[in-house]
DNA sequence: AGTCGCCTGGTA
DNA sequence: TACCAGGCGACT
C-alpha cells in the first residue's frame, strides 16, 4: 500500500497525538505481526514507556520510546496506523492496539496480514537500515548520488526504482509516475540512459514524491493516514491505474504492461 | 534474474 | 472462476 509520500503523511498526522503520550498498555491480536519477540515480550517492552519522536526511513515509521527503544511499522500493502478513541469499536482486522494515556489507543489494521512490527534498542538502528538507499529528498540526495547507483546496472529502470537497496521509498505508483515525467520507458536498461536522463529522472522522482506529500498520499484502495482521512493524489496521478485513457500530454491511450510482475503504466509516445 | 509465497477482497 | 492489488523476502 503506502510509499514513502503515504507513510509520511502518517507520520505527520499522527504526530500531534503521538508525542510525549505514555503507552499504558496494549494487545497483539496476530502474533507473526511482531517479529523477532513473543507478544507478551513486545507488550513488555512498550508498557510504561513515552513516545518521545516520530520519524521515517524509506517506508519504515520509527516510533522512539523513552530516547532509548524503537518501535518499527513496515506496513506492506494493506497496513494502516490509525490514532483512534479508546472507547471506539475495534475495525476489522485490527491486529496490534497500543493503549495511550489521555484516552486514545494507536491502532494497527492490516487487511492481508503483511505489515511487520519490531521493538529493539535504538543503538541498533544504523544496523537495521543498513542496506536501504538513499532518503529521496534529502539534501545529501544528489544527481552524482543518483548518477552513482544506476552505474553499470543493466536492469530495467523501473526495476531499480522498486528496489529499496538502491532508492528508498519508491513504489509502483511513484516509479511509473516519475518515469513518465522524466520520458524515460520503464523497460529501459539504466545503464543505458544518458546524463540528461538520469537527471531528469532524479528532478521527476523528487517532484512525485513532493506532490505526492503535499496532496496527502495515495488513496486508490485502503490507504488511510493516521486520523483515518483518505489523500487526494489519486486525482493528480499522470499514468498508474490509467490505463486506455489518454496521455496527459498528448492524448495517446496509456499502455499497461507486466514488469518484474507488477503493472507498469506509461505512455508509448512520450516515453522513450 | 525470475518466480513464488505470504493473505484477503474486489472486480472482470 | 480467475486475476489483480500500493511490498518484500525466500526460493530456484
């Protein structure tokens, strides 16, 4: 489900309510969820302990308890992390409830049991992320970064896009959605894009992701921010899920086409 | 490098 | 009934 603009989305909405609250307890309702610890070690390792930074790595959420611990969510595809009243019905397939003091529980969806949850010590976070790529929007991601790793890659450009080890954060949608603002074919070997190229497509991953933040994230399906709103960018979105409608640009149907096993979008005119 | 499994639900 | 879905890791 979320790419880097939803998770961070989440990660805003939920800041307000999350900061400085203490989790006063909880519940784990599907043990695989929790990896790495039983349910009741986890349950134990969270209690009595204030949520003290909200962060993102990739589409990794990072809840710092006491300065100390940290609480990772991978929500795969269907995960959703919703800030909801304590007194409040339990939603369907709600598989992790964090108890907060003041009245409100954080809770856990996962409609296809995908999303992932660890609890270790902070001091151990350099480690865990050590293989994720670059943050896209930060400022120490440039071209020559960019340029750098699609280097002797022959893999197809979308390909490396999805793959969290040479960029983090990028999804289908993103990566069709960049591909098409940069012109650049998905099935195109990256080493065999030139210069411009790489920098139009470095120039259009950042604009995707920016938009996709300022409109709220993604809500094709499930997608949900932390308050429980769906995004709008769905409505802005240039190719993915568009298939046989006509190119923003330049009016050609939109092709679908299987890549590496996930549908990929593009216009056969306007990308080359 | 490519395919399969993990899961459930919506749609063709 | 079959296929598809915003992800990722374990297989061959």
């Amino acid at each position: 489900m979320p790419e880097l603009p939803e998770v961070e989305t989440i990660r805003l909405s939920l800041l307000p309510g999350l900061l400085g609250k203490q989790i006063t307890g909880g519940e784990v309702l599907l043990p695989k969820l929790i990896q790495e610890l039983s349910p009741e070690e986890f349950l134990a390792g969270v209690s009595k302990r204030e949520i003290t930074a909200l962060k993102r790595r990739g589409k990794y959420l990072i809840l710092e308890l006491d300065q100390k611990w940290a609480l990772i969510v991978h929500l795969r595809m269907t995960g959703q992390l919703v800030l909801e009243n304590t007194e409040a019905a339990m939603v369907k397939a709600t598989y992790l409830k964090l108890q907060l003091n003041e009245g409100y529980d954080l809770r856990y969806r996962d409609q296809r049991k995908f999303g992932r949850i660890w609890l270790f010590e902070a001091s151990r976070l350099t480690d865990f992320f050590a293989k994720l790529g670059p943050e896209p929007l930060e400022d120490d991601f440039t071209v020559a970064v960019w340029e750098k790793r699609l280097q002797k890659r022959q893999l197809a450009i979308k390909k490396l896009l999805l793959n969290q080890e040479i960029i983090a954060g990028l999804g289908n949608i993103y990566a069709d959605e960049a591909l098409f603002l940069a012109g650049i074919l998905p099935e195109r070997p990256a080493n065999q894009l030139t210069e411009l190229d790489v920098k139009n497509l470095y120039t259009s991953i950042r604009q995707v992701l920016q938009e996709g933040i300022e409109h709220r994230g993604t809500s094709k399906k499930d997608y949900l921010d932390g308050t429980g709103q769906p995004g709008s960018y769905q409505e802005k979105l240039r190719v993915y899920g568009r298939k046989n409608l006509p190119c923003v640009a330049c009016g050609e149907p939109i092709l679908k086409v299987n890549l590496g096993g996930r549908g990929t979008h593009y216009c056969g005119k306007c990308q080359h």
